[in-house]
C-alpha cells in the first residue's frame, strides 16, 4: 500500500432505496439485508442537512433527531427481540431513504490477520461447504481494507450487507461463518458478521491512537502520525531521523555506518545485486537461501540541472514486505505489503545536478524477501512527465540477526491505529453482541508485550461497542516442525499472554486451537472445527451455558515426593492422552533458560503427575512450549488441554533435607 492520504471518507452510497436525497441519510452499515441488534437499544445515525429534523421509523417504533451543524445527527431506537424481516426509514425535508429486509438478532465483529481473514474457498472441503451454503438468517458484511492516519466517519470504499450463498460465502471469512452457522444450533435467532481482517497485520495497528497513547510504549511513533495526517513528505523526513536512531543503538553497528548517506557508504560487507533483482532467497547467495531479516539496497542516479530543478516521484516495484526509502540521505518513504509497487514524492530541492544515491533497506520476515525487478523497474518521474531509471548497478549488504527496525507509524497493517481507523472507527458505535479475535503470529517477536496489548484492545473496543462486552480470542495454532528437545518459543510465549488474558476476565474466552494447526502451513485450513470451538466458547462466555468453554485448564501445581502433581478444571469425564500411555508435551524447568527437560507424565482423572530427573529442583512446569509442539493431553470431550506456564509452589525445608 502506497502512502496513505489522511482524509475523511464520504458515505457509500447504501443498497436501500432513496427518494430525492443526493446522497443517502443513513450511514452505509444500515442497508438492505443489515442485522441490528437485538435486547438492547438501537443507534442509528447517518447525515442530513444541518440543522434539518430527522425521523426515523422501524418495525412499528418511531424517533425523532435533528442534524447538527456539521451535519451529522444520531438516534436511537428501543430494543427489540429477535425477529424481522422489517424495513428501516429515515427522511428528512423532502428526502426519504428505505432500507428493506432487516433482521433483528445477533451481530458479531470478527477480526484479526490472515487467519481471521483465511476464506472459506481456502477451507476444508471449500468446495461442498461453498455449494452448500443458504442462509437467509446468517447475513455477512466484510469491510473494505484500507488503512487511515485518522479516524474515518465511514468507508473508503462500498459495503453491502448479503444473505449467505454459494456467491456471497466464497470469499468471506471462514472462521466467521462456520463459528455462526455452528452457533445457530444452539442460539436460534439471525446472524449478522461484520468481517474485518488483514493479513499479516499487527495488533497495534488494531487499536487507536488514544489507547496506545495511554500506554507511554508509543510517544514517538504517534506524534509522527499526527505529523503524517497534515504533512506526510514532513512527517517521512522525521520518520527517518527516529529510524536512523534505531539503527545507530543497533548492536555491532560501527560510529559512521550510515547505509542511507547520500555520500559514499562504509560499513559492513557490500556485494553486487543481480540485474533482474528479485527474492534475494532465488539468488544463489548461500547466506541468503533461508534468510530473513534486513537487506540493504543502494543505487545511484545521474541527473541533468534541469531534471534536478522539477518536482519528482520515486518510482519502486513492490518490497517484500517492507521496506525504508532514502534519496541523498533523507527518508522519502516506507510501505508495507509484499504486492504494491512504492511511488514517494520527493521534497523540493532534494534532487541535485550530478549524482544522486538512493537506498532501500528492505525487511523480509517470511518466505521470499527482497526488492522486485529488473533494476530498468525503477526510476524517478518528473513533473513534465518524463522520466529516468536508477542505476543499474545495485549494491546489497545484508544485515544479521533479528534485531529489526521498527515499523513507520503510518503503515497499513503493521502501522500504529491505521486499521482501528480505516476499519474499525467506520462501524461507528453498531450494536453488536460480542467480538472474535483471531490474531498474533505478526506479534511473536514481541510476546512479552502482548498481554498488555491484548488487554489495551479489549478495552479500546468495549469503549467504542459497550463496557464489558464479550471477547472470543483464538489462541494461536501450532506451526512449525516440533523440536527433539525443549526451547524457547515466542510463540508459545504469545500463547500464555493470551490465556491469561482470557482467564482474569469473566467477558472473555479462549478457543484452543494447537491441536488443529498445521506444521507446514501458517493457515490451517480446519475453520470448521475452529468455528466449532469459538461457538462452544460463545455458549458459555456470552450465553451462560453451564459447559466447559474450551477443555481441560490447568488450575493449581504441588509437589510430592519426587513428582509434580497438577490438578485440572473444565474436565469432561476424565483426562487421558491420545496415541500413548502417557501425555505428551510436559517440561520441568529451573530458573535459567535451556534447563527445562521433558517429563514423564501420567493422567488420571483431573490430575497429571510429573517425574523427571529435575522435578525435585523444578521451579515451574510448561506444557506445549514450543511453535509448533506435539502435545497430547485430552478429555472425555475429545477437547484439547492447551499451552501453558505455571509456576512451582517454593521447596519446602523438608523437600531440601531429603
């Protein structure tokens, strides 16, 4: 995505029909097919002229608003049970707009990265689930992706709300729609799923300014935001003086090394880029096959007084995935996202007579990594409509270790707020019953935060859709190859920061998902059986359903003799393992890292117990601790035990003297 335009959006035009109105009155969640929902008064809201009275009529109950002086003017209905089809009108002057079909029932927010947004074309057995989709009661509505800098009033581009077919299914949200359909078994009344996910995105850029602002992590990072919503050239110039920073803190970097400098670059090791450029991994470099991390890039270009003299755009193919733009020493630009071509404009003055150097330093965190090709690719355009390539002659440094930079604020998914504004802010205050988060693997590098970040999200949203309402997280799948001995996993880690989470707070719940992962694939594609998990979560969580929201969860750790002993709630019949005598997964550990070891473990009824060679010095036990783990802990329910980190209860005198 190229550089965001911080601007506010104009409303959508709606699906419901209009009489002499310009544009619509309502806003573009209310149309044809919506879901409101149910129990609890109904806002509705949209925008007239100022000052001009509003009524709005709906399923037989009337209210009256007037337009302020921008314009804007909100209502709100009386709560209603769950039924419909019933038609929603609001008029005002002379215009009227009708929107028809509406059901009263149970909407939902699911939201999150490519796991979230994985479609059901890309789940199990697409093909059948797809022909087999009908649902008149199950209404789907997926926002539009667009990152802003600010708040949006509504979206940049068109919504519709659909009831669930074959065409409308498609391409909307597995986990979204198998968790409805699962539910409606239990929780007979319309569905309305507003889908708004992001792949790869980070939950940072999930919550808005002011929560992150509360936190004191992000100070920096905001004002430069607040910069880029009125001078963007500014705000990248700035940008890059807190990038340089990092870099120049960055272990093993020497005084002077400054890739980005328009002069001469010293410092490290730099090589010759192949012509056709391209996924560094596809180059034949050894030391890049598998490699993951920064990259530098630099090249020059040799410019006439003049082309120097005119306004210009720097012109770069896509970077995958992210990358951090210098013209003669300044920033000009940063982007995320693997398929857009750059195009930065250049502040006035910056190009001069002669040489000119440009660098890209280009971060890789999956999979192929790199700056698009050939070289012929990019190139500067000037104002007069012409244009010139950079230089052929790419240098590469490649940089080692996984210290990376950070992200520009302004980035769409790995951004601070951008999709709380571009996403999330133009749902407005919608009535909603509860909210499913299925997001973390772009956050594992920084597991030690993202307890705190959960909790800062969870009560950014419920201060936008209503205090203490529910929240249904996922918990990370497993994947990745299981280790031949215990290690340190950031994604286990991400893990128990979402179980803890999830347990000090009655209004959430956790949906295991480590037994349906896949150790090939970052996208498992069982959404069937995860729908399946966030629905059961949902019955108990949001509904009150006296059942176990997710199996078995460990509740307390003792000692014994030369064993640990854990004791287990949430158990249907009686633990056991699958495929072997005992339960698979088990680790004691001491305090330093690199001491836990595997344990033998044995289930009987609620409880595990512990042996290993360092269970009497053990200061605390975890259980799948690993990306991608093998782990075998079960109940009756055939539901999964999940990740966990407990601390051991102190040795007691006597444990020392024998």
């Amino acid at each position: 995505m190229a550089l965001l335009v911080s601007s506010l959006g104009c409303a959508a035009p709606g699906a419901g029909a209009q009489e002499a109105s310009p544009t619509p009155l309502l806003h573009a969640m209310f149309q044809d097919h919506a879901v409101l929902q149910r129990n609890a008064p109904i806002r509705v809201w949209g925008r007239a002229k100022p000052g001009e009275d509003v009524r709005v009529a709906f399923a037989g109950k009337r209210v009256r608003a007037r337009a302020g002086a921008d314009g804007r003017w909100d209502a709100v209905l009386p709560a209603l049970k769950a039924g419909g089809p019933y038609t929603l009108t609001a008029s005002a002057g002379g215009a009227t707009q009708t929107v028809a079909d509406v059901l009263v029932g149970d909407v939902w927010l699911c939201s999150g990265q490519s796991n979230m947004e994985l479609q059901v074309w890309r789940s199990l057995d697409a093909r059948a689930e797809i022909a087999g989709a009908a649902s008149d009661t199950i209404r789907l509505l997926s926002v539009p992706q667009n990152g802003a800098a600010t708040p949006q009033e509504t979206f940049q581009d068109p919504v519709q709300w659909r009831p669930t077919t074959p065409e409308s299914v498609r391409d909307f949200s597995a986990a979204c729609f198998y968790f409805a359909r699962e539910l409606q078994k239990t929780v007979d009344v319309p569905m309305g799923l507003i889908a708004a996910a992001w792949g790869g995105s980070r939950i940072q850029a999930w919550t808005s300014g002011e929560a992150l602002r509360a936190t004191g992590l992000y100070d920096d990072e905001l004002d430069v935001l607040s910069l880029y919503a009125d001078d963007p050239v500014a705000a990248v110039g700035r940008w890059g003086e807190v990038w340089g920073r990092w870099w120049k803190r960055r272990d093993g970097v020497a005084a002077g090394d400054e890739p980005w400098s328009g002069a001469r670059a010293t410092g490290g090791d730099w090589r010759t880029a192949p012509p056709a450029l391209g996924a560094w991994e596809r180059w034949g470099v050894p030391e890049l096959a598998e490699f993951d991390g920064l990259v530098w890039y630099r090249t020059g270009v040799k410019l006439t007084a003049q082309q120097a003299a005119q306004d210009a755009v720097l012109v770069l193919g896509p970077a995958d995935e992210m990358d951090m733009t210098w013209v003669n020493g300044r920033a000009v630009g940063s982007t995320y996202g693997a398929g857009t071509g750059r195009e930065y404009p250049l502040p006035s003055g910056l190009l001069r007579e002669g040489d000119n150097t440009v660098a890209v330093a280009v971060l890789d965190t999956y999979r192929d990594g790199g700056l698009a090709g050939p070289a012929s690719a990019h190139r500067l355009r000037f104002a007069d409509g012409s244009s010139v390539a950079l230089g052929s002659a790419w240098k590469y440094r490649a940089v080692p270790g996984f210290d990376w930079p950070p992200n520009a604020p302004w980035q769409s998914a790995a951004g601070l707020s951008t999709l709380y504004n571009g996403m999330i802010a133009p749902v407005g205050r919608y009535g909603l019953r509860g909210m499913l988060w299925y997001q973390g693997e772009s956050n594992t590098s920084e597991a030690a935060l993202y307890a705190d970040l959960l909790r800062t999200l969870r009560g950014d949203w419920r201060a936008r859709f209503g205090e203490g309402l529910p929240l249904l997280v996922v918990q990370l799948a497993g994947y990745g190859m299981p280790g031949q001995a215990p290690q340190e996993s950031g994604w286990a880690a991400l893990r128990e920061s979402q179980r803890q989470v999830a347990a000090e707070d009655r209004g959430t719940g956790l949906a295991v998902a480590i037994d349906i992962g896949d150790r090939y694939d970052i996208h498992p594609p069982n959404k069937q059986e995860l729908g399946r998990r966030l629905a059961r979560a949902a019955r108990h969580v949001v509904y009150g359903e006296k059942l176990p929201p997710s199996g078995p969860v460990p509740l307390s750790a003792r000692r014994a003799d030369d064993a640990v002993v854990l004791s287990f709630g949430d158990v249907t019949g009686e633990l056991g393992a699958q495929g072997a005598d005992g339960p698979i997964g088990f680790e004691l550990c001491g305090t330093q890292p690199g001491t836990c070891r595997y344990a033998d473990a044995k289930a009987r009824g609620d409880t595990v117990t512990l042996r290993g060679p360092v269970a009497r010095a053990a200061t605390h036990v975890r259980y799948c601790w690993a990306d991608g783990p093998v782990c075998t802990l079960f109940d009756g329910a055939g539901l999964p035990a999940g990740p966990f980190e407990m601390a051991l209860p102190p040795i007691s005198p006597d444990d020392h003297a024998r």
